[in-house]
C-alpha cells in the first residue's frame, strides 16, 4: 500500500489528535506492522547537529537511490513502547536509555544523532500525535520504532553527506506468537550473528538480516528462534535474533556479559536490577553451551518479547527442556514484577517509568 505524506504542522495537529480509539481488533494484536497516523522526521548534515524535526502524516518516505543506508547499511534502530494506564495517561519505559544506546551506536556506524532530550521530545511528541493507537490497558502496548539512516547519496564506501532520524509506531501484542508459552530455541552452530570488533553491540539494520537465514531455517523445522554462540569458541551462549538469554540455577540468575558482540538490552539491564532488588543474585559472565543442559529456568529479555519462557533448547540433535512446559516460578516473578512497573500499576520506586 501507498501512505499520503502530507507535512503537518504541532499546532494544526493538536486538533486533528482524537483519543477516540482506532477501530481496530484490540483482543488480536501480534508483532506485525499497522499504519498509524503520524511519524516524526528530523534531519541533518553530516558534521551538523539536528535541529528542529516535524510531524508529518505517516507515509512513503523519498530515498535516493545511491542513499548510505540502501547502499551501505549505514542505519540504527531502537524499539521502545508506550503503555495506556487505566487512568488514561500514557507511560514511557526508560526512554533515555534508547536515546543513549542510539548515540551509542551512531558513534560506531560514523552518523550523528539527536540528543538525548531531542529524542526523548521526539518520541513523546510522536506518541501523542498517534494515541488512538495505543491499545487499551493490559490489551498490549504502542511499539515505538525509531531509525538513523545515512540518507545522503554516496558512491564509494563512506558515510553519507545527510542522515535522517525518523520515529514510526505501531499497535502491538505478543511478539512470539506463543505468548507466554515457552518457546522452542534451537542453537545455530555454523551461521553467527556477530564478530569481535564488529557491530554485535548496536542496533544497527543489519545485524538483523543476518539472522534471518538461520532463523528461516529454524522455523522452518518448527523451531521458535535461534540461539547463537559466540563466533570464535563456538561454545559461549550470546543471544537469540531479537533478545538476550538468562538462565536461572539455584535461583543465580545468570546472562552472558556485555563484551561488544552482544546487544545491550535495555529489558535485560532492568531484569538484573529488578532480579537484585528482590534479592536474586545475578551474574553477568560467559555462559557455556553446557550450562544449558543443567539450568532450571531460561528465559529470553527484549522490548519486543519483553520476558519470554524458553521450553527448549536443541544443540546438535539434544534437545533439554524446562519446567512443565509453563512458565518457569522465577521468569513468572520478574515478568509480572517489570509489567506491572511498565504499565503503572505499581509504584516506580527506580525512576524509569515517564509520564506523557
Ligand atoms: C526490540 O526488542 O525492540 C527489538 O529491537 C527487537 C526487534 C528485532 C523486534
């Protein structure tokens, strides 16, 4: 489909802005896009700083061809999500840290980015705009996509002249279509999904596609996702496609340690704070393949999946499973614990949740 992408300026926007909710099947919201009514584009040039971005109605957007991003990959995204309270107001979950991790990653992919005030504007502005959108209370969330791309025209290998950071929204549920039932994971032996030195630790586009073959294969055989080992030993658990792993023994929580190759998960960072304010010992260290074959619980952390049960784990033909086949006791407590912090429903003693 083709979107209109009129330019809209704040001021006549407030009046367009109904909280009437859009007429959509709330009760059956997965991970797939849904148009919605605004996105927010700001730009710059390269060795400039943004400076002032704007709504505009939610549309196609013009890339040159010979653009850094279509050409180069030179591209970030992050994911953040906005809550509905029963109240009425609409919550935000740490949105500073994605503004952090995107500078973060700008600085490795060579673009500038906006700053951490502008992005947190710019995400609160393009929440507002869309409210409709956001699904009623406990129904699912309003999943925020921001993007940084190299939009400048480039030949040779190089960053681009001009970059666009754009923000997009969509309604969302249940990333795995299994919910809160576990999923099945199978560990990827041969394909990786990042190196030493690379750019395993950002969020940039194309950490993503290169999972995708491996993935294909994966669901292919009926599994849920993949878990990949780190590329030089082979033998250290990183991360699933699009989320960090934990497994619990004797109630230690364990994930593997931030070391370059490994998404910084904004899900993960809070778990752990969760996990040791409730007194659980957590650690964060390289976690062999073995480990697998000996945890209680395994779980997976992500803005999108938020907390998944892991049911099963397949490395080379064994397969392990977890619990019967439910939700393992401590996933339980630290999902309910995050939720319930997420959607306001209890009080945010850490400072993370934003108020609209
Ligand atoms: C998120 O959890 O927000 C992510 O970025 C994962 C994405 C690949 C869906």
């Amino acid at each position: 489909p083709t979107y209109s992408s009129n330019n809209v300026g704040a001021a006549s926007l407030a009046s367009n802005v109904t909280c009437e909710l859009a007429d959509i099947d709330w009760d059956n919201l997965g991970f797939g896009f849904m148009p919605t009514d605004y996105m927010y584009i700001m730009k710059c040039l390269q060795g400039g700083d943004f400076s002032k971005g704007e709504l505009q109605r939610f549309g196609n957007i013009e890339l040159i061809p010979s653009a850094g991003v279509l050409n180069y990959g030179q591209g970030l995204f992050d994911g953040l999500k906005a809550y509905r309270k029963q109240d009425g107001n609409i919550l935000l979950f740490r949105p500073e840290e994605n503004a952090l991790r995107l500078r973060m990653g700008a600085e490795r992919m060579c673009m500038p980015s906006p700053t951490v005030e502008q992005f947190v504007e710019a995400v609160k502005v393009t929440v507002q705009a869309n409210e409709r959108w956001i699904p009623p209370p406990c129904k699912g969330s309003l999943y925020i996509r921001p993007l940084l791309m190299g939009s400048g025209a480039v030949l040779s290998v190089t960053p681009a002249p001009e970059y666009t950071f754009l923000i997009y929204v969509s309604p969302v549920g249940n990333y795995f279509k299994e919910g809160l039932a576990p999923i099945n994971l199978v560990i990827e032996t041969e394909l990786h999904r990042a190196t030493p030195g690379g750019t395993g630790g950002v969020k940039t586009i194309g950490n993503y596609a290169a999972v995708l073959k491996a993935q294909t294969a994966a669901k292919a055989k009926g599994y849920s996702d993949v878990l990949y080992l780190d590329s030089v030993h082979k033998r250290y658990l990183e991360e699933v496609s699009s989320c960090n792993i934990f497994l619990v023994k004797d109630n230690v929580l364990s994930t593997p340690a931030i070391t370059g190759t490994i998404l910084p998960g904004i899900t993960r960072k809070s778990i752990i704070d969760v996990a040791r304010s409730q007194g659980f010992q957590v650690e964060e260290r390289q976690i062999t393949v073995d480990e697998l074959f000996d945890a209680d619980e395994v779980f997976c952390t992500g803005t999108a999946v938020v907390i998944s049960p892991v049911g099963s784990v397949t490395y080379l033909g064994k397969r392990v499973s977890y619990g019967n086949e439910g939700i393992g006791v401590v996933a339980q407590q630290l999902y309910s614990s995050l939720t319930r912090l997420q959607m306001g429903l209890t009080k945010d003693t850490m400072d993370w949740v934003v108020e609209l």
